[in-house]
C-alpha cells in the first residue's frame, strides 16, 4: 500500500457520486428525469433529489417515505447497473490520477499535487473531472478540493449536489468553524445530542474548547480525534491500494412489536455470515474478531465481539461464534425486541500471510473449508443465488449491497 504525503497545498480532492443509484435510474429512464424517484420498497436505499427535498433520506422506511413523498416513484435496485458505473468511474479516477484511493462504489480520494504542469491547478482538473463522469458515464458528480483528506470530503458534501468547491489553505477556518458540527467526520446522531448537550454546536464552537473538555462530553478516543479535525489537523495521506480493516453485512428484520423467534434470528444469522464469509474468501482475507450489531425496538443499539484464536475465513468458525454471541445476547433481544441484526468481521489480514496457520480451529473446520470452496466455484459460476443453505429457504436476509472491490496487497 503506497502512501502519499498529505500536500501543503489544497490538491487533494474528493469526487463523491450524487444520489448514485437514483442518478442510474435516472440516467437510464427517461421518463424519471426530474422526478423523486426512490430505490429499494421496504427500506429506502437511495433517493433522487427531488425525493429528498420532501424529507426522504436513505434507510428510511418504504411507508415513512411515500408518507412524505406520495408522488415518488420506487424502483427497485439494479445492482449490476450500478456496479458498472461506478467501475466506468473508478477508470477515470485512474485515467486522471495514479493516486487514488476508493472509499465506497461512489466515492475516493485523489491526489492531483503532482499534475500541475501536465495538466494544470486542481481546480482544473476537478473541472474536466466532473465533465468526463457527465460526457462518459453520464452520471453528475461533486468535487471537493482542499489541503486534506477531511476539508475535501466536506467541501464535496458542501457543493452537491453536482458541484465543485475548492477550499483554499488560507480560507480554511472561514469554511469550517461555521458548519454544524454534524459535518466532523465521525459525528453521528449519539455524538452530536452529547456535543449539543454540553453546548456545542458548530465547528467553531467545538474547536475553541479544551481536548480535556471534550473527552469529558464524548470520551477520550473521540474527543482527540473531533478536537484535531475541527483545529484543521488532518495528516492522514492519500492511500494508494488501502485494503478495508473490516467486512460486514446487516438486515432489517421489521417494525418494532413484530418479535422474531430464536429459529428466525438464527437463519438470519447464517444467511448474513454465509455472505460475509464468501466476500472474505473472493478476496482472499482472514479475520479474527466477530461483532454481532443489535438494534432493538427503542432504536438503541448494542453489539457483542469475540475474537478467536487465529485468522480464518470459514463459515463454519464464523457461523459458530455468531451463534455463541447470539445465544449471549437472546435474553436482552427477548426482553427489548430487534428491528435489526449485522455482522462484522473485523482484524483483517491476507489469506496468504503468516497468521494463518495450518490446524483447524474446529474439527469440522478442515474438512468445511473444502465445502466453502466447491460452494464458491458454483456461485461464481451460476450465480449468488443459485445455492442456499437449507434453512435459508424461503427466507429473505435482505439485499446484498454492491462494494468497492477490495484491492490486493500491492498497489491498487
């Protein structure tokens, strides 16, 4: 993994997709241009501006969205689409840049601070950027330009949609400190009610405090890192071929009252770990920890790690520790309910590296492996869904959502 020095000038840029998969549905249906258009029923998905501008945001539910949408018109998701575009937009990423650094199917980092004499200023080439996604892919995009990774990807939120803001070095405080502190990389809705409790609400107001005063409202961890974002301290380079630290996957199970059984949970389970440990195996990683995510019937959320003693990718070490954790957890799920089960795999290294060793962790484990392989050969071969464990039939684990292909060891 190449890494590159974050530039003491603004040339650091970040190209974030507007509303991709509503942008998709939009580009190849005529007949939605300019219309709200929501992807996914149950769950929302993605929401065309239009959508949003009546309220409609992404994971809400179906119902909640048409209550404020009546005229939107759902789609359901076409993940090969997507999936295209973002790999015709990731080859003008590459085509413009050998320093890019993919965060999401529609999102990444470019460093253009050596391009100036070959192409021009960032400004420039964040410019003619934006016009190849349009003319080539047909899709719009947002471009964020700023001395860090950080200012970048808010100047790209600030912009959309289909903008461009450049973020100059010496008009930095004057951008920032007035945005809510919403915007720190790493605030959600938890932190934000904890900084706004203790007063703070903009960045501003956040950087002027104490660190000490910080870790007080929102913990030590946290309170170093929103102190340094919010005081422009941001040194994290550009990374050329960064592999993801951690592979998870989640399912809605349904409104709150609607109690799901042990044996549903479990199936659930084994569908959601099944997927996770394939996406594991197609890019050839090992991991150690598991975190079971749980969100209950309140909207509280809580999760249960374990760690095992070596790396593996096999389903049935994953499945097995899944189900310990879950049998740890089934009495606050019988008492509080859950709308929402994930997992996350996470301590993640290369299949090919020394942490694996060659005994198996469970005596089934050996002999599995050989399964998970014949089982992926098929898969790859007629389709995700062309196998399904036994007691995933006629179940539904919820969508399996397109990802950034996770690059290899060497350089993206």
């Amino acid at each position: 993994m190449a890494r590159i020095r974050t530039s003491e000038t603004a040339s650091i840029l970040h190209a974030d997709l507007d509303s991709f998969f509503a942008s998709v549905e939009q580009r190849d249906d005529l007949r939605l241009r300019g219309r709200p258009v929501i992807v996914g029923g149950g769950v929302v998905l993605a929401a065309s501006y239009e959508a949003k501008a009546y309220g409609v945001k992404s994971a809400m539910g179906g119902r909640q969205a048409q209550r404020l949408c009546p005229d939107a018109i759902v789609v359901p998701p076409r993940f090969a689409a997507y999936v295209e575009a973002s790999r015709a937009v990731f080859e003008i990423f590459d085509d413009t840049t050998p320093l890019v650094e993919g965060l999401s199917i529609d999102e990444a980092f470019l460093d253009v601070g050596g391009l100036r004499r070959l192409v021009g200023d960032p400004e420039t080439i964040g410019a003619l950027l934006r016009r190849r996604v349009r003319d080539e892919v047909g899709l719009p995009i947002s471009v964020g330009i700023a001395r860090t990774k950080y200012l970048a990807k808010v100047a790209s939120a600030v912009c959309k949609p289909d903008g461009l803001l450049l973020v100059a070095p010496d008009r930095e405080r004057e951008f920032l400190h007035p945005l809510p502190v919403e915007r720190l990389w790493g605030v959600g809705a938890i932190t934000a009610g904890k900084l706004h409790a203790d007063g703070i609400r903009t960045i501003g107001e956040l950087a002027r405090r104490e660190e000490a005063e910080l870790s007080t409202a929102v913990g030590k961890a946290a309170g170093r890192h929103l102190w340094a974002l919010a005081n422009l301290r941001d040194p994290r380079p550009v990374e050329v071929g960064r592999r993801r630290s951690s592979i998870g996957s989640q399912s809605a199970i349904g409104r709150a009252g609607q109690r799901k059984s042990r044996q549903d949970l479990d199936a659930l389970l084994a569908g959601l770990v099944d997927r996770v440990a394939r996406r594991l195996r197609d890019g050839e990683r090992i991991g150690r920890t598991f975190t079971l995510r749980l969100r209950f019937d309140d909207f509280e959320r809580a999760t249960r790690s374990s760690t095992i003693p070596r790396s593996t990718a096999s389903t049935v070490t994953w499945l097995e520790t899944g189900r310990q954790l879950l049998d740890a957890a089934w009495p606050l799920i019988e008492e509080r309910g859950c709308t929402l089960l994930g997992i996350t795999i996470s301590g993640l290294g290369d299949a090919s590296g020394e942490e694996q060793l060659e005994l198996p962790l469970f005596a089934a484990e050996a002999a599995a492996g050989s399964l998970d392989v014949a089982l992926d050969r098929v898969r790859d071969r007629f389709g995700s869904s062309s196998v399904r464990r036994a007691v995933l039939v006629g179940r539904h684990v919820g969508l399996e959502m397109p990802t950034l292909p996770d690059p290899g060891p060497g350089p993206r």
